[in-house]
C-alpha cells in the first residue's frame, strides 16, 4: 500500500518492478570432424593474434617484431681490426703454404710412381723380349712364310667364302665336323694300311697304282684341310673369340700344328722314282694325329650315344700304335 500512497506516477510504479523476461537457449553447433573443427579453431585463434600485433605496430611504429634479432656485431677498434686482419692474412697465407707443400709432394710420389712403372715396363719389355729370342733359338722347325701362296690362292679363297664363310666355329659347325671324319679317315688309312703294306707283300704291279691313287687322295685330303679348313678356325683370345680372317690365320701358321701339318705333307714318296716303289717313305704322314683326337672329341660332345665314342677312340689308338 505504501507504493500507492505516494506521489510517484503508476506507470513509474510499475516499471521499477524486476521483469523476468527468459530467452530461448540457442541450438548446439553441428560438428561432423572434431579433427576439421579443432584445426579451424586453432587456425582461427592464430589469425586473431596475428592481427593484435599487427594492430599495435600499426599503433607504435617503432615496436619490434616478434622474430628473434641476429647478434649485433662488435664494433673494433682500428688497432684491433687491423691486428685481426694481419692474423687472417698470415693464417691464409700459412694454409696456402701447407697446401702448396701438400701439392708438390703428391706430384713428386707420382712422378715416382710413373717412373717406377716406366721401369717395370721397361724390364718387362726386355724379359718378354729376352724369352722371345729364347723361344726362337729352342724351336725345332722355324717359321714358315707363305705370302706368295697367299697372293696366288686369294682368288680361291675369295670363292670358298661365299659357301663356308670367312671363319668357322670349330665346335658346332656340323660341316667342319664332317669334313674332320673325312680327315680321320684319311690318317687311318695312313696309320693302317701303310705298315701293313710294308710288313706283307701287297704292292704287286696290279695293286700299285691303286695304291698310289689312294695315296695322292689321302694326301690331297691333308692339304685341303691344311689350306681352306683351318685357316678359318676361330679361336679365343683374352676372353675373346677372334673372328676375323687375317688373325685366325695368323694364329695358326704361326702354331706348331702348322708346322707339323707342313712336314707331313712333305712328298718323300718321289723317293721311291729313284730307290723302288715303298711305304717307308710315307711315315711322315703320322704325325698328323691330332685331328683324329680332335674329331673323337667333337664327335662325344655332340653325339647322343657320347659313352660309346670313348671307347671307340682307344681302341683306334690301340690298334694304330700297336
């Protein structure tokens, strides 16, 4: 009642009564990454710093910023700079100095070096040229030049490149092979027949000339093999196949096979125009025994049945030699 009896207005009464007025409590925001939403606020919340401070150097220009300053250089005195410059100077000077030393000491050690290689060389020129004569004062049969056959036989060989090629691979060629059986034959027939024939009475002025025209075959079999077959005979040389013609026959005239091949053909059968018609003159045909080895070798690496060619081989060798 007090309220009423003074003289305040009513609408002033009933404005100093409190007005509970409640708001509608707001909707929760809808997070679908925590993960998303903390980087946005931490994101957020550094722009926010970013832009006080750069507020406030806006606000004091003379403000630091909030990078850390480099160490401020000392300043020296003059003595002390140029005493600091003089012990550079002679500290670089003194390195140069090392280095230079260092310099022309390894150039002296290689200079030793290369000399001491030029020596080594040097006497090992002399040592390879010393055997060298060694080797050609020991030989048994000198070496044998054949240019001039050369000159006159080119045409030929020009000729037989076209069919067996200018080299030939001596353990898968099928027609060396081949034409080794023949060269086998050959020398068998020389190794069989010819002590036979001298041990029996066989040469009759009937069987002569049959015997002769076997003997001028089996001779001209050695000289084809010696002159189209192996001169074309490839060979390895520091791990290398050597296929060129020049080198492959070279290699071999330059070989002790070569040597014994040339003996061998050697016709001392025009002997027997003078002292009588016999095989003694033809024991020079046996020393021709390697390609009869090598075709038995060939023959087993290729041959499906290769544990019957051992065999096969002693026995002929038993036989020849017996």
């Amino acid at each position: 009642m007090r309220y009423f009896d003074s003289a305040l207005p009513l609408y002033t009464v009933i404005l100093s009564f409190p007005v509970f007025s409640e708001e509608p409590p707001s909707t929760p925001p809808v997070v679908y990454s925590r993960y998303a939403d903390n980087v946005l606020r931490s994101v957020i919340k550094q722009l926010r710093e970013r832009t006080e401070i750069l507020k406030e150097k806006a606000i004091d220009p003379y403000a630091t910023s909030p990078e850390i300053s480099p160490p401020v250089t000392p300043v020296l005195r003059k003595e002390d700079y140029v005493r600091q410059k003089e012990k550079e100077r002679i500290a670089k000077e003194e390195e140069d100095r090392k280095k230079a030393e260092e310099a022309a000491k390894k150039a002296e050690e290689k200079k030793k070096k290369d000399e001491e290689k030029r020596l080594e060389a040097e006497k090992k020129a002399e040592e390879e040229r010393l055997a060298e004569e060694a080797r050609r004062k020991a030989k048994v049969l000198p070496d044998i030049s054949c240019s001039c056959f050369d000159v006159l036989f080119h045409p030929v060989e020009q000729k037989l490149d076209t069919v067996l090629g200018r080299t030939i691979d001596p353990f898968t060629d099928r027609r060396y092979i081949a034409w080794l059986t023949v060269v086998a034959v050959a020398y068998n027939y020389n190794v069989w027949l010819c002590p036979a024939r001298l041990a029996f009475p066989y040469h009759s002025e009937t069987a002569n000339p049959f015997w002769i025209f076997f003997d001028i075959l089996s001779d001209v079999v050695n000289i084809i093999d010696i002159v189209v077959w192996q001169p074309r005979l490839q060979f390895v040389k520091a791990g290398d196949i050597i296929k060129d013609r020049a080198m492959t026959k070279v290699h071999y005239r330059k070989s002790n096979r070569f040597k014994t091949d040339m003996f061998s053909i050697v016709p001392f059968d025009l002997l027997s125009l003078q002292f009588g018609f016999s095989t003694i003159y033809r024991f020079n045909r046996f020393i021709r025994v390697g390609g009869d080895h090598i075709i038995f070798t060939l023959t087993e690496k290729l041959c499906f049945f290769s544990t019957h060619v051992g065999p096969s081989e002693s026995l002929c060798l038993t036989l020849c030699f017996r």
